[in-house]
C-alpha cells in the first residue's frame, strides 16, 4: 500500500507511513479502493482521521 500512495503522492512523512502500516488488513483494503478518490496528502490524511 506505501508504494501506491507515494506513487500518487510523493514521499510521505514518517508519522503517516506508521500510521498506515498499523492499519489492520480490512482497512488496508478499504484504502486501496478509497485511493481513487484521493486527490491529496491532506485528503488521505482526512481518510485516515475518520476511521
């Protein structure tokens, strides 16, 4: 999932890339559909705070 979102987005900060690792495997692949519809950091961010 990290190599998706800095393909899309460029290099994220540490802090994101540990929060998305501890995601569990049911949230990782609702990201994965999720990402589409990201346009940026600030929006996965956003994603991430609603959980």
């Amino acid at each position: 999932m990290l190599r998706l979102i800095n393909r899309k987005f460029g290099q994220i900060d540490r802090e994101l890339e540990t929060e998305i690792m501890s995601l569990n495997i049911e949230i990782l692949e609702s990201l994965g559909e999720a990402i589409f519809d990201l346009d940026t950091v600030a929006d996965l961010q956003q994603w991430l705070d609603n959980l």
